[in-house]
C-alpha cells in the first residue's frame, strides 16, 4: 500500500536542494519567487549556487544537504532545482529513517529518478516526478505544466490526455504509476534501488542521447524482464536525440516500437513528460488508469 505524504497548505515550508548537477543560484529566483507567491515559505539549502566542478558540491556536502532537509520537520516538500547527475553516488549515504515516520514530496525529474525509484521500492512512499526549478524561467511559471506541479502539491487529483499517435497500441491499465528518465532506470538494474515493474504502468523519457545508446537501453530493460509483466508504458519526450556518422536507420519512436510492439500492454507515444517544456506533474506509485484509444490517451489518478 502506498503511503502518501501530506499535501501542502499554504505557509507550509519547501526545501530546495540540488543533490546532482550545479546551478546557479540566481537560475532559481523565479522559481523561489512563484512558489512563495503560491503562499508557500521557501528554505534554501546549501547547496544551490554551490559548485564542485560538475556538482553542487562534493558527496559529502550534497549527502547533508539533502539529509538536512528530510530530517527537518518544518519542510513539508523538497524540490531539487536540477538534476544532471550525481545521485547514484550518494543514494547510499542516506538515512531515510527520519523520513519513512515523517514522508515529505521530494519533487524532481531527471537525474531525480534515483530518489523516486529508491523511495518507492523500500518504502513505498509516493514522490513527485515533475518541473525543477529552471523550468519557471522565462515565463514558465505561467504554464500549465508549472500549474500542474501547484495543483499537485495541493492535491488536486491528476487527469491528462494526450493526442493520438500513429505507434499507439489500444488498451486500458491500471496500476501504480512508476517511470522517468529512462538512463537512469536502466542504470539501477541490478541494483537495489532498481524499480520491479510487475503489474505497474512504466514512464519513460529522455533527452541528448544517441540512438544506438537508447536501443542498448531498451535491450537492457528487455532482458532484465521490465517489460515483461507491464500493465502498461507510456511514451515521454525524446528530445535531442544524436546520430553517429552513419546513422543508425530510424528515428526514436520506431525504434521504441521495435521493443515493445510484441507485447499485449498497451502503449502511447507522445505523452507531455519530457525534459521540454511539456512536462506534467505525475505521482509516482499513485495508482492511475491509463487508456490509449482511437481518439487519444487519457491517464488519471485512480482512489
């Protein structure tokens, strides 16, 4: 059963850390700005604006930030402002104990999917899978995909469609929703923060990688059985995808298809998740129902 961590009322407290890639403090100003004018107090943790070469400091410092964070019982959510990289190295080094007895939103995507899958593998506590910081720039706090981390975060219960798509494969799932950057979940595999996906709705997206490296993936969650028992998979961006000199042979979503057109679950191509713009607030480990159609796909939260 998954535990659902309290939504927010306004004068709750969001932490913002950046437990991956750097960036710079001022990249989050409007970001602060929107979520306190949404009636919320914001605390910064020490590592935003803070730099040790690729990261936001060094393990150690990125470990307490982080930890600091979960332990505080003011903080009600935690947005990372970024991802990139760096989490896988020190998933390890923290004590989720404080935690599991207090859960709070930890909010994020990318290089953020370690937490989401860690999280709802040993703990079975819902995160957030949505907009980081830098997505608030340049009028973004105005969008809907923004609007849709706010309706969230107060807990409006989730209904999103998507157009039709060529590749689509009809059918109706339901099941816990679990997914995200798609490296990143076949980076897990054979780990213990890897997800089981056994009668789950699976999420996928990606951004700047080649192709070849994307089919190396996919034969990956192939024959580690990801795909084997889904109820279902949705389809994200694949945003900036690279070709080598001689090209592979066929863009992104026929070679997805390639994957997964054998299986009975159904399948959608084109849903707002992304490193882009179009990129929804989603629950994960909420139960949803997801419906791909003739006319178009519809995926819910499901009580």
């Amino acid at each position: 059963m998954i535990t659902l961590p309290p939504y927010l009322k306004k004068g709750d407290t969001i932490g913002i850390v950046c437990p991956s890639g750097y960036m710079p403090a001022n990249k989050a100003e409007t970001c602060i700005k929107t979520l306190e004018s949404w009636g919320y107090r914001v605390k910064v943790g020490s590592t935003l604006g803070s730099q040790f070469h690729y990261f936001s400091g060094n393990d150690k410092q990125r470990t307490q930030d982080l930890q600091q964070m979960m332990n505080d019982s003011s903080v009600k959510a935690i947005l990372c402002a970024r991802g990139g990289y760096g989490l896988s190295r020190i998933i390890d080094d923290l004590d989720f104990q404080k935690f599991k007895k207090n859960p709070k939103w930890i909010i994020g995507f990318s290089d953020i999917t370690v937490l989401h899958a860690h999280i709802y593998q040993h703990y079975q506590i819902a995160t957030m899978h949505a907009p980081m910081a830098a997505a608030f720039n340049d009028g973004g706090f105005e969008n809907e995909y923004i609007g849709s981390l706010k309706n969230a975060l107060a807990g409006e219960t989730s209904s999103y469609e998507c157009d039709k798509h060529a590749l689509n494969k009809i059918g109706t799932a339901e099941g816990d929703l679990i997914g995200g950057n798609l490296t990143i979940v076949a980076h897990l595999i054979g780990s213990h923060s890897s997800y089981k996906t056994r009668h789950k709705i699976l999420f996928l997206e990606d951004v700047g990688e080649y192709l070849y490296n994307i089919d190396r993936m996919l034969i990956q969650l192939e024959r580690a059985e990801l795909f084997k028992h889904l109820k279902g998979l949705i389809i994200g961006g694949f945003s900036d995808m690279k070709d080598t000199t001689v090209p592979f042979g066929t863009d992104i979503y026929n070679l997805i298809n390639h994957h997964v057109k054998d299986y009975k679950f159904p399948v959608c191509y084109g849903f707002p998740v992304s490193h882009e713009t179009e990129n929804v607030a989603l629950k994960v480990g909420v139960n949803h129902e997801l419906k791909v159609t003739k006319a178009g796909v519809t995926l819910k939260e499901i009580w």
